[in-house]
C-alpha cells in the first residue's frame, strides 16, 4: 500500500525513472522523470508528481488518479516510467484496473505529450480528450499523434465517462488563434474535489515536497550570480522556489534583469562550478530589489493561495470573458464541492462554492487586462502575437481597460 507522502525515490530506481520520448518535448529533467506519490484523499484520489521545465524553472507537473465505480480513472496524462506504473499497479491491486485515461485539456502540451505512451500502458483502458485537439504547426489526425482512435470517445460530444462519481464542465472553448483553449474540469463527487488542468492553482510559500528528490532547481536559483556556489539551506530552498515562481508565472517577472553577456561570462567556470550541474556558472539574471515582495504577493504562507495562471489570464482570459464566467457560475453550484486540485504547484487547494463567487466577483470588478509590473512581459507577447495576426483581436470585447 502507498503511504501518504511517501517518497519512492531510491539510488537503484535510476533505470526505473527513464522516460525514452523526452526529445519530444524536450524539458528539464529530460529523460530522468521521478516520481512523487501521495494518497490525497483516503481510498479516493491520489497525485503522482514529476518535475517538468526549462533551465532549472521547473515546476510539478500532476497526474491526478480517482477512484471510479470499478477501478481506477487517470486524469492528466503524465510519462510513464517504470516506478509510475509499478506505483499505479500497487492501487489496481487494491482499488481495480484503471478503466479510463482522460486527457481533459485541448492545447496543454506537456499534458499531452504523455497520452500516447500512457495509453499504451494500459491496453485496455477507454481514452477520452477533450474536444478539439490541435497540434503545431501542421494538424495531425489522432492516429498520427499515437492516440489509438479504437478506443478514444471526445468528452461532450462523446457524453462523459463514470457520470455515476463524476460531474464534468467545460471552460471553453476559446479561440486562440493557433487552436483553441479549452479544459473539461472533474468534479470528483465522493471526495468532493474539483480536478482542474491550468486555469487556478494553489501556491505556498514552501518548495513542494518533490524537491526533496533533487532540490537542484531551487538551490542553482537561489543564487545572485553564476560565481556562487549550489549551497542548500531551507531559506535558500525558499528563495530558489519563489524565484521559481516568478518565472513559471510571468516568464519574465518585473524584477529580473538580463546583465551583461560580459558580466555572466566573467562569472563563469569558476572553480568548483565547472559542471553541468551548476551549468558550468553561467546564470544569466540577475534580480532587483523588490523581487521578494513581488513573489510574496503570489504565494500563501499557512496554505496556498489560489490563482488563476497568468499565461491564461493575460493571454487567454481577456478574449473571453463570458466563458471564463459560465465556468466559474457551473463550479459554484457544484455541492458539496470542498477543494481543488490542479494539474501544477499545490495538490490540495482549499475551495468550495464561495470562493468560486469570489473569483467572479474579482475578474467583474477589477480593470482588466492587467498591464504593468509583472504583467509587462506577457502584454508585450500579446501585442505580437496580435500584431502579426496570430491571435484574435475581437473577442477582447467586453472588458473594460
Ligand atoms: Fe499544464
């Protein structure tokens, strides 16, 4: 049985933690994925987390398993190395097989990329995707993307699986231009968990337990320039995952500056940093004062505090207002509903009917799209992207400036 927060990380697992299709989407930690299972609710739902970024700004990445009528149900795709699959069948045992692998959103990515394998895995699961899958830059059928299509059914226009545990709704879709945005949400009615891909998570202001497996990210972080060394402290792990943060958030925060090439290359191979650990001393930023309070602002202290994505706020959310608003009124009326689970940073987030009013209330009541500080960077993607017809113009409709 897997105990709660229970580590299956050890040295002779190494072989056990290889994930062959990194080329594919090539991310930080390539091919090396571990994996960190916790029970999050008791014989109900539990989370397997593996690390997932670039350049050291790596943040979990979450495959949430529910228990169904019958078995199991795995909600966000996520590489299944051979400690994964070991870990899933220590719950088949106990729990039955897993029935169904959903793949709930259209355009993440990093969610997707694991579907093929991981449906392979399980030859006998049914698969389902949310409408409208896209893939960049040619659109390819779902053969073509390894999803069997025998045994693949399209939530909402398919109905929903294990409607007898499960409550199913849709944000989206949206019009992105490339493709489009949407994500089917799970409410999970015995555990009264509402499962979510990318649109809120929950952030603390500690590193999430799966950096106890290699701290690395936060450690090489936390430093202010390439000519220190890796040192590991619990403050230093703090300030390495707030960092962390504003990266993952914003790509690049208010309060990063990019020095000199000069500067970072004299701050390089020094000694003791010439590895590929340290990236050889090359840290090519470098923070202002303020980053702190800017990051404090985004993460909570005794539990995390939700938010809706910034890259989806800024870029997606503002073209459609009216969808983010239908789904936030779905989720209120959910009974019973007690807390949130999405597929990054926190995996237990406090929510309930309110906290879902309150979120509409916010995006109703506040100047909208946010422009400045933190928000720079990803205003200024947006103007390009408009700029060279990438993404819609007219759905901005609405919101108040
Ligand atoms: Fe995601």
């Amino acid at each position: 049985m897997i105990k709660k927060d229970e580590v299956i990380h050890k040295e002779d697992l190494d072989i056990d933690q290889q994930w062959p299709w990194w080329p594919l989407l090539p991310l930080y930690p390539y091919g090396r994925r571990r994996t960190l299972v916790k029970e999050l609710i008791p014989n109900q739902i539990w989370s397997f987390e593996q690390l997932q970024g670039l350049y050291y700004v790596a943040v979990p990445v979450r495959l949430t398993v529910v228990k169904v009528s019958g078995g199991l149900m795995l909600f966000n795709p996520l590489p299944p190395t051979n400690e994964l699959r070991r870990a899933l069948l220590t719950l088949e045992k106990k729990h039955g097989p897993v029935l169904t692998i959903v793949l709930p959103t259209a355009s993440g990515l990093e969610h997707k990329i694991a579907m093929p394998s991981l449906a392979r895995c399980f030859p006998k699961a049914d698969l389902w995707i949310c409408p409208g899958q896209w893939s960049f830059p040619i659109g390819l059928p779902l053969q073509w993307l390894g999803i069997p299509s025998n045994r693949t059914s399209v939530l909402i226009n398919d109905g929903f699986p294990h409607e007898e545990s499960c409550e199913w709704v849709s944000l989206g879709p949206i019009n992105i231009g490339l493709g489009r945005f949407q994500e089917v949400s799970c409410f999970h009615k015995d555990s009264r968990s509402l499962l979510v891909t990318d649109a809120l998570v929950g952030i603390k202001v500690d590193p999430p337990q799966l950096f106890d497996i290699d701290p690395t990210p936060l450690l090489f972080h936390a430093r202010e320039s390439g000519d220190q060394p890796l040192e590991d402290s619990p403050e230093l792990r703090r300030k390495g995952w707030a960092r962390l943060i504003l990266f993952s958030l914003f790509l690049r925060p208010e309060k990063l500056k990019i020095p000199d090439l000069s500067k970072v290359v004299n701050n390089a191979f020094k000694p003791g940093l010439r590895n590929s650990r340290a990236h050889f001393g090359i840290y090519p930023f470098e923070w202002q004062k303020g980053w702190q309070e800017s990051a404090n602002a985004l993460m909570g202290v005794k539990k995390p505090l939700l938010l809706f994505a910034p890259v989806l706020e800024r870029l997606v959310f503002p073209r459609a207002q009216e969808a983010l608003i239908k789904w936030l009124d779905e989720i209120s009326s959910l009974k019973g509903i007690n807390c949130l689970i999405s597929a990054h940073y926190s995996d237990l987030v406090e929510f309930n009917q309110r906290k879902a009013l309150d979120l509409k209330r916010k995006i109703m009541s506040r100047s909208w799209p946010n422009q400045s500080g933190n928000w720079s960077f990803l205003e200024g993607v947006d103007k390009a992207l408009l700029k060279n017809g990438v993404v819609p113009k007219e759905p901005l409709e609405g919101f108040r400036d």
